[in-house]
C-alpha cells in the first residue's frame, strides 16, 4: 500500500516544488519551443541553452540526491518511492525515440507543455490533449 | 549563437533542480512530469491530490514568473497543427512506454546515476537532435 503524502505540510511542499519547477522552466525560457528546438538544431543557428539548463539542474541534484539517498527515509514519508527497474530494454530505447521524435517535431517536453497551459496558447492546448491521448492509448493498448 | 541566454538559463535549471531535490528530501518522490500526469490520468488508489498539486504548482510559477517579470511569456510554436497533434501523442505515448522523459530520467535518473535514465537521455536526445535536421534541413527550406 502506497503512503501518500498526505498532511498538508508534505502537500505544501509538493505544490512549492511545482511552483519552484514551473519558475525555473519560464525563467530558463525552456517553455517556448524555439527556444528548445534552437538547442535541438545542432546544424543551424545553435542555441546551447538548454545544455546549461540541465547543468545546472544536475549541479544541484547530483550532489543533492547523493546526500538524501543516505538517509533512511524522506522527512515527510516512510520510504523512498524510486524506480526499481534496472534493465535497459525494449521499451525504454522505443520510448525514448518516439518521446524524441515528438519532442522535436514540436519542442515540447510534458513539463514546459503543461506549465505554458497558462498561457491558453491554442496550440499548448491542442499538444497536451494530444499528449493525454497518447497516455491513454499507451495505457489501452499496453497495460491491458 | 545570439539566441544563447546562459545566465537565465543556469537559474533556470539550479530552480528546478532544487524543485526536484524538494520533492526527494521531504516526500522521498522522483519529480517526473509524465509519471506524475499519468498519475492523475490513470490514479492508484488516492495517489492523485498530491499529482494534481504539483501540476497546479507549475501553473503557479508561470504565473509568478509573469508577475515578476511583468510580461507575457513568450511562446512561439513553429509546428502546424497536424504536426503539433502528431508530436504531442508520440510524446504521450512514448514517455509512458519508455518510463520518463526530461525531468525523471535527464534531472533525476542522472543524479540517481540510473543507467536506464542516462541510455533514455541519450536516446531521446539523439533522436530529437535528427528529427530537428530532417524537418528543419533534409525535408525543410531553410
């Protein structure tokens, strides 16, 4: 049985984790697409950006995550909850190429899509109900 | 590279780093957007108020962002609507069939030196870096 992190201390802190990532993906401007695809078009007019983004994403996690994974548990919960899968298979290299095929087609990864919702920027809109589309149908197809 | 912005851009990443980091420290939680979507699409019990929370965070913080920064957010999405439809299924469905996508495996699984995160990251990486040169350069005009 799941423990959900249910008080409203643990509640808050995941509402200001979202806060603090929605933050960092409009201050980064990763939310615009031609700013995501000038990083993904290695052969035109290259824009690194996104590259420092994930550095300095990384800078804090990696040393971050090395010290709270020491700890017995988080503050809040009983247990970590982490991925136990350890095999590199099928599923996760044809995911992750058909993740990156539609990640360049428009320049939208599943974070920036639904933090630019705000904008009722149609075809933000249009992108994530199709991505709810392609959750479902993975789920249809897949997991029945 | 006139586009390059480096300044906001590490600030950028440190504060969704240090959004990640939160999630670990206090709820023991990988922050990656489309298990925490697929979360609230397909709930498990009552795993879905603390799913919907954090989506609802992101909102926030476009709209602070907005507040503080006292213009609009910029957006400028290239792709028809056909193709925007196409990418945005092919990105639904890919990241619940590969298990994550930017956030879970290129942030998170890389700091929890994951191997599956760090073959995913170069995988979508690498593909999205060709799918940009055929539409953009093979296929494109520019």
């Amino acid at each position: 049985m799941d423990i959900r992190p249910n008080q409203p201390l643990a509640l808050a802190s995941v509402f200001l984790a979202g806060l603090l990532f929605g933050l960092g993906l409009t201050v980064s401007a990763m939310v615009n697409p031609a700013k995501v695809v000038g990083f993904l078009d290695l052969f035109g007019n290259w824009d690194p950006s996104l590259a420092l983004v994930m550095a300095g994403g990384l800078a804090v996690t990696i040393p971050a995550f090395q010290l709270i994974l020491k700890r017995d548990k988080p503050l809040l919960e009983s247990r970590f909850f982490l991925p136990t899968s350890n095999d590199i298979d099928r599923r996760l290299i044809g995911g992750a190429v058909l993740f990156g095929t539609g990640w360049g087609l428009a320049g939208l990864c599943p974070g920036p899509a639904l933090t630019s919702l705000v904008t009722l920027n149609g075809s933000v809109w249009l992108f994530v109900l199709a991505m709810i589309g392609g959750m479902v149908f993975h789920r249809t197809v897949l997991e029945n | 590279m006139e586009n390059f912005t480096p300044y906001s851009a590490l600030l950028g990443g440190a504060l969704i780093g240090a959004a990640a980091t939160l999630m670990l420290w206090v709820n023991g939680r990988i922050t990656g957007i489309s298990g925490i979507l697929g979360g609230v699409l397909f709930p498990a019990q009552t795993d879905t108020l603390w799913r919907i929370l954090f989506i609802a965070g992101l909102l926030s913080g476009a709209i602070v962002y907005t507040l503080i920064n006292g213009s609009p957010i910029e957006l400028q999405i290239q792709a028809t609507p056909l193709l925007t439809i196409v990418a945005g299924f092919l990105v639904g469905f890919g990241t619940r069939l590969g298990s994550g996508c930017t956030s879970g495996h290129g942030i998170c699984g890389i700091a929890r030196v994951s191997k599956r995160s760090f073959a995913a990251t170069a995988v979508f990486m690498t593909t999205a870096i060709i799918t940009v040169f055929l539409v953009r350069h093979a296929l494109g005009d520019s």
